[in-house]
C-alpha cells in the first residue's frame, strides 16, 4: 500500500523516532510502513493519521489494496 509518510513527516519537521514514539511502535515499524513492506493495523493507522491531523485516506492509499 503507497502512503504519504514520509512527506508528512518531513512536512511536520519530524523525525521516523518522533512518529515512533509518538504512535507507540518502533522506529523499524516506521521505516517498514515508509517503504511498502508493513501495512499497519486499523488502529496504527489512526494514530498516525491524528499526529498529522488528516484523515487515514490522506496518508494511505487505498486504491491498489484488493
């Protein structure tokens, strides 16, 4: 699933342990996330949506998910 972490993040001036600590995962599960190779509970997904106040769709891309 594509995603608009890392424009967010850096849009927010904030690093991948910031987000990390802030959501309560690790920095690997951050990382992971970034490139495509994790895709995060329902409830991840929401934290991380509210630290950059939008909405889940708006960092997610949900158009490729079947």
């Amino acid at each position: 699933m594509k995603n608009q972490l890392k424009e967010l993040r850096n849009q927010f001036n904030m690093t991948q342990e910031q987000l990390a600590d802030k959501v309560a995962v690790s920095r690997q599960t951050i990382i992971s996330i970034e490139n495509g190779k994790y895709n995060p509970s329902l409830i991840l997904a929401y934290k991380i949506a509210k630290e950059f106040r939008c909405s889940i769709e708006e960092v997610f891309d949900f158009s490729e998910v079947e």
